[in-house]
C-alpha cells in the first residue's frame, strides 16, 4: 500500500507563519464570519495570536490587512505566470491570468462573498475597493503583457475593474470545480469591453475570429491544464 504523504495539523502550519501572516489570516477568518464593518482590531489581534502593539506596528486599519491581503493575491498570480501561453493572443493571456487569479482567491471565498455584500451597503468602502481592485488590475494587465504605462494604462485597469465586479458577484455563488459560470462570466465581461471606447484597444484589435480559433487555457488549483470554450459559445 502507497505511503500516505504525512500532513502537518493546523498548529503546526500556522506555528510555521509569520506574524504578519497570521494577521491577514486571522482578519480574512473572520470577514467570512461577519461584515467588514464589525471587525474590530481588537478581534484581530487575539485571532491571530499576536499583541495589539504588533498588529498596530504592521497595519494601520483593517482595511490595510485587505490591501495586504489583495497584494498578496497579486504576488501569487505573478509568481505563476504560464510562459506557454506568451503566443497566445493578448485576450487569452488576459483571461489566463484573471482565472489565476480567482483560483488563488478560492480558499477566501467566504470573505470575499461578506466583503461584496458590505460593499454594496457601503458606498465608502466600495469606493475604497475599487481603488484596490484597479490597482491589482494594472498587475493583472501587465501580466497579460498589455501596456498599462501613463494616463491610458491607468483607464484600462479601471475599466476592467468595473467590467470585473460582476464576475465577482457569479464567482462566489459559483461551486462547481470547473468554474463553468466564473468562466461564462467572464467571457461575457471580456466582450462587454469591445464596446468601451479606448479600453485595450490593442487587446480589442485582435480580431474576434482569432480568438474563436483558439480554445481558452487555464490552469486548475492543482496545476492541471484545462481549455474552456471561445467568446460566444
């Protein structure tokens, strides 16, 4: 009988963190358990095990958890960049890099599903959000290799943002493995962007029949490749 991989217990993964790690982790445990308003820095602490004077010393809010926290997601994307798809068309690599970047969001599911309901109670913090999220998307942009340099490269990652907040909404009502509405979702937004004048005009320039031509790829959570279906099937 094959040996079964040894796993450590949950103390000994967090005893292997750092502080500020446990800190993001313990902020995103209980986002999934309560709205983004009730979370006091207080709760944070004693979460994550640390002294208040130390989370004080790493963050300045709750708020700069979750931008640490969104930080974090881009450096995971990045860092798993698919070098097979740099021949693939600029909307292909985008889409590519955007399901990356939802898969590494799976295990914070629960928080991000509290977090959009806050937001929509929240003009504020929506505000706030779409900041974050338009920065994360100049990173997602430039990861796709399109140009997010001046004022332009600063409109096209807010507008793919906005174009991504419905994706988002499907997203975590989405529970099926394969991601079939993320990916519908998705394709959807990508082709709403064709109407927005001046928004990646040079990915938009690739002509829709390309893109047809060739089968989506995107990598699981567990490292395997998958291909999804064109825009418009």
């Amino acid at each position: 009988m094959a040996r079964k991989p040894t796993r450590n217990s949950p103390t000994e993964a967090a005893a292997g963190k750092s502080a500020r790690a446990r800190m993001i982790d313990a902020f995103m445990a209980l986002l999934s358990e309560k709205q983004f308003e009730r979370i006091g820095v207080g709760e944070i602490a004693s979460r994550a095990e640390v002294p208040l004077a130390d989370l004080r010393a790493e963050f300045a809010s709750p708020f700069a958890i979750l931008a640490a926290q969104a930080k974090a997601i881009d450096r995971a994307v990045l860092a798993a960049a698919d070098d097979e798809m740099a021949e693939e068309p600029p909307r292909e690599r985008l889409f590519d890099v955007l399901m990356r970047r939802l898969e590494a969001l799976e295990p914070h599911k629960a928080a991000m599903r509290s977090l959009l309901h806050s937001a929509m109670r929240n003009p504020g913090l929506a505000l706030a959000l779409n900041g974050l999220a338009a920065r994360s998307q100049q990173w997602m942009l430039a990861a796709a290799g399109i140009s997010v340099a001046g004022p332009k490269g600063a409109a096209r990652a807010q507008g793919l943002a906005l174009l991504l907040a419905p994706v988002l909404r499907t997203w975590v009502g989405d529970d099926d493995p394969g991601h079939a509405r993320t990916m519908a979702a998705l394709d959807r937004a990508l082709a709403r962007g064709q109407r927005w004048s001046g928004l990646l005009d040079d990915l938009w320039s690739i002509p829709e029949r390309v893109c047809r031509a060739r089968p989506r790829r995107r990598r699981s959570a567990s490292g395997e490749d998958g291909a999804t279906n064109s825009v418009g099937r």
